[in-house]
C-alpha cells in the first residue's frame, strides 16, 4: 500500500492505495487542518500501526483497514517534523513546542515515557533515533543527542548555518548537511558524537539524503549528487 496523509484545510484524508494500479483501498477523513509530516508504519509484535501525525492530535491507525484506534496530544504548532521510533517506543519534536516520546503496547493508546519543553527543537528537519540516542538537527544550527530512555541531553554542538534536510544514520555513522554552504558533515552515531569528515557540496543541501547499496543519493538546489 502507498500511505498518502493529505492534511489540508478542507477535504482533509488519510488514503491507503493499491500501489500497482492506484486504485484506493480505504479513505478515512480527517479535520485538523495543515499538516507537512510524513506518515509512519511501525510494526509491533505480529502486527503493523500506521501513525498519522499533526498539530495538536497523533493518530494510531490500524493500517489494514485505515480505522482509527487511538488518539493523543503530543505537539503544538505547525507540524512539519514526522515521527521517529524505536523498538516500542515512538517519538515527536517541534520547535516552539517540545519534544515527547511515547510508549507504544500491541494493543490499546501509547502512554507518555516523558516529555520537555525545549527551545532548540527542529522546524523542518525530521529526527533520527539509533541505538537508543535521538539525533536532531535544527534550522538555527544545532545537532542534538538526547538519550531516548529519559530524554536527557548526551551532547550539542553548535554550527554557523542551519538545518533543513533530515539527519540520517547508516553504518554507524550520522550524515547532516546544512542548507546555505552545502557542507556535508559525518559524525560518529554514538554517545560521543565524534566529527569524522565535513566535505563541500558546492551548493546549499535541502532534501533529506538516502542510502540505498553502499550509495548516497542526495539533491542540491542545482545538482543531483550520488556519492560511493
């Protein structure tokens, strides 16, 4: 199936479709206005949970049928960030708002591990959570480790320039590129967040990279890069 969460402020859906021919499995409406955050599948036991997050309201969906089965507050604010987890536990962060995380059961609503205000939280950028650590990156130029047991902070570190695409985790590594210069930065994915490498793209860096048999495909605002 293609999730396609369509928060808009009139005829707002989420739609489950056939992804062969587009033919449109379920449709279940919503009414919470504008959303950008992309939906999550996260498998729990024998089962899948479709997760459909905005402002004010997360949903718990039962991802066969598109019915709703729960219903939770866990940010405020225009919703951009999407959702990341872990094992059972899920997690949000928007700026102007906090960050929470949540405990997911095979069964029944989540149930709150803990929650912060905070004002250094991601505007566009979606977080990453690896081994136990949430990595975050924020538009005024921080990157972030916050332990996912408690939420405390592990480690910051402060750039010149922000952050718009997503950090991403692969191999053991945590890949961030800044959205002015286009400088890509490598650092290690653990409690010490070491800086391996900071290579020049040339060219301010936007759209989340992907990894995909030991290749990084990334999009500049001029140039399509991939990198072995």
């Amino acid at each position: 199936m293609l999730i396609v969460q369509w928060d808009q402020d009139e005829q707002a859906r989420v739609m489950a479709l056939n992804k062969s021919d587009g033919r449109t499995l379920w449709e279940t409406p919503r009414e919470l206005g504008m959303s950008w955050s992309t939906p999550l599948v996260m498998p729990l036991c024998d089962n899948f949970i479709l997760l459909v997050h905005a402002t004010h309201s997360t949903w718990g969906m039962e991802l066969a049928s598109g019915k709703k089965l729960w219903e939770v507050e866990a940010v405020s604010g225009e919703v951009a960030p999407s959702l990341a987890w872990e094992g059972d536990v899920w997690l949000a962060a928007n700026c102007y708002s906090r960050m929470v995380a949540f405990k997911q059961p095979p069964d029944g609503a989540p149930q709150q591990l803990w929650g912060f205000d905070e004002s250094n939280m991601p505007d566009v950028a979606s977080p990453v959570i690896s081994g136990g650590l949430v990595f975050l990156v924020t538009d005024a130029g921080e990157v972030l480790c916050h332990d996912l047991s408690d939420g405390s902070n592990v480690w910051s570190k402060e750039f010149d320039d922000g952050f718009y695409a997503s950090p991403v985790v692969a191999a053991g590594r945590l890949y961030v590129a800044d959205r002015v210069k286009g400088l890509f930065r490598v650092f290690t994915a653990d409690r010490e967040g070491r800086e391996l490498a900071v290579n020049p793209m040339g060219e301010p860096i936007c759209a989340t990279p992907a990894f995909s048999g030991g290749s990084m495909i990334v999009r500049g605002v001029k140039t399509l890069f991939c990198v072995e």
